[in-house]
C-alpha cells in the first residue's frame, strides 16, 4: 500500500476507534507516534467496556508461572536500567524458593552470578560478575508459613556503548548452569531531543487475565524502556496458605499480621520474563 494511503487508512482506523471507544486497534497500519514525535496534548483513552471488569488472578497452575529450568539454572531475568546509558544490571534467581513451616535457606555463596555478554551472539567477549542474596520472610506466628526465596542474583554490565544492542547469558559457568543468550538494546545518550522514542509506562500489574492482555500490548508494541510506576504482583492480597481475596481486611479480619504470598513474586518474574529480558525497566516499586 503506497504511504499517503496507508496514511488515511490509519487515520480512519483511529476515528473508528475512537467512536468505537478503542485506541490503537489497527498497529498493522498505524505508525504509532514516539515521544520523538511530540509533545502531544494529552489524550485519556475511555475505558474499553469489552475488557474484564473483574480481575481474575493466574492460578499457580498455570504454566506461564511455574518454575521450568532444572537444578541451578537461571530463572525470571531481567534487565534494570542503571545510572547512565553506559551500564544495565541483569538480574536472575538460581535454585528453588521454599514456603512451609520447616524452610531452610539455600546459601547464596554456592552459584557464582555471572554475566557473558558482547555485541555479537558469538562470541560473547565480555564477562562481568556480581553478587547474590537470598531473602526470608519468616513469620513469629504460629500456624502461618514462611518463605525463604531462591538465590537472587545482579550483575552490573559497565562501559556499555549507547543504543546498542548488547547479546547475554547469565548463570554459573563452573556448575555448569548458564542461561541461553537474551539481548538488549541500551539506552541513548541523554539530551534535551535525545531520548527513548517508545516508553511504555504502567502501573498496577498485578498478575491476572488482564496483565497478560497488557503485557501482550506491551510485547507488541516493542517498547524501548519501561517504566514500572508502581505496585506489582499483589502478593498482599494472599494469606501465606495461598487463599486470596479481592480485599484483604475484609476478608481476613483476624490474621495476627498482614500475611503475604511470597511465591506470587516469582510467578511474576516468570511470567515477565520474555518482556523485561529485553526491554530495560527501572526495576519498579515493590509492595510486600
Ligand atoms: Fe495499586
């Protein structure tokens, strides 16, 4: 389709969508605008009624959440902006997190954090290695479960060049346990009209029958950063036996604490990895 056409075809597609109270439900034709593109005046999408008004969070049985790697494998990746364009951190967990009454904490020192990374998938010229941490939540309750968390590990990647993609696999190279190779593309330099053309912003994920839409949106509309505002898994809304409520107070007006469901985290690290192994976020805000 010649440009000019395509131009209208779009244009038309976003006036259908919006007496039709959609935004953006033709990307095949559309050229989304970046930021580089604006400033715009702002625009509020009306809330699209044929979206699920209930929330319904993924069970643990779904497979998008269990846990898929063997022995010390790396899991639920990611990667976090640092201070500058030059450096990225990539984070991973390493063995199994626990939840009962009798927990024992892996000890973070037995698998080394490890990133091999480079400009090229092969060969990967540059390695950089960091620390590793487990963390508990152990309850002085009787009757509530305590977890204690796989080895979480972060590596900090430095000198990194701007917009540039970057290969990686992280893991343990003596065990051996690395992960496959993911990729990156950093940040550009910083300036005035110089910055991120597609920055998805969200807030409020949670992990349900709706993340999964927005998180699919996110995936396709290939964002260059991502700006986690704020409020992730929910694992708030649980008792640590794994019931949950919509409102937790209300529900569970006679725990002796507000409990939470650890193991929600890492359902959402392993639900999140395919977006944020490539897509830089700033790491987000964490509810218990
Ligand atoms: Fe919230």
């Amino acid at each position: 389709m010649p440009k000019g056409a395509k131009a209208w075809v779009c244009i038309i597609g976003i006036f259908l969508d919006l007496i039709n109270n959609h935004s953006w439900s033709h990307p095949q034709l559309c050229k989304i605008p970046t930021t580089l593109d604006g400033p715009f005046v702002p625009f509020t999408a009306p809330f699209d009624p044929s979206l699920r008004g209930k929330t319904v969070d993924l069970p643990d049985t779904d497979p998008r959440v269990q846990r898929r790697v063997k022995g010390f494998e790396p899991e639920q990746i990611s990667v976090t902006l640092s201070a500058t364009y030059d450096s990225v951190w990539i984070s991973w967990i390493t063995g199994e997190s626990q939840i009962g009454y009798n927990v024992k904490p892996l000890d973070p020192k037995t698998v080394s954090s490890i990133v091999r990374y480079g400009q090229l998938r092969f060969p990967l010229t540059h390695e950089a290695r960091g620390y590793s941490l487990v963390y508990n939540q152990f309850y002085p309750f009787e009757g509530l479960q305590n977890y204690t968390s796989g080895i979480i590990h972060h590596v900090r990647l430095t000198g990194l060049k701007p917009s540039t993609l970057y290969y990686y696999r992280c893991g343990d190279t003596s065990i051996p346990a690395m992960s496959d190779i993911f990729f990156f593309k950093t940040m550009p330099v910083s300036a005035p009209q110089n910055y991120p053309g597609r920055i998805a912003i969200v807030g409020d994920l949670g992990l349900t029958y709706n993340t999964t839409t927005t998180v699919s949106h996110l995936n396709s509309n290939k964002p260059d950063l991502i700006l986690l505002i704020g409020d992730v898994t929910y694992a708030n809304l649980y008792l640590t036996n794994g019931t949950s409520a919509d409102c937790y107070t209300c529900s569970f007006p006679d725990t002796p604490i507000h409990e939470t469901y650890q193991p929600r985290w890492d359902y959402w690290g392993r639900f999140m990895q395919n977006l944020v192994s490539k897509v830089p976020t700033n790491g987000g805000g964490r509810e218990p």
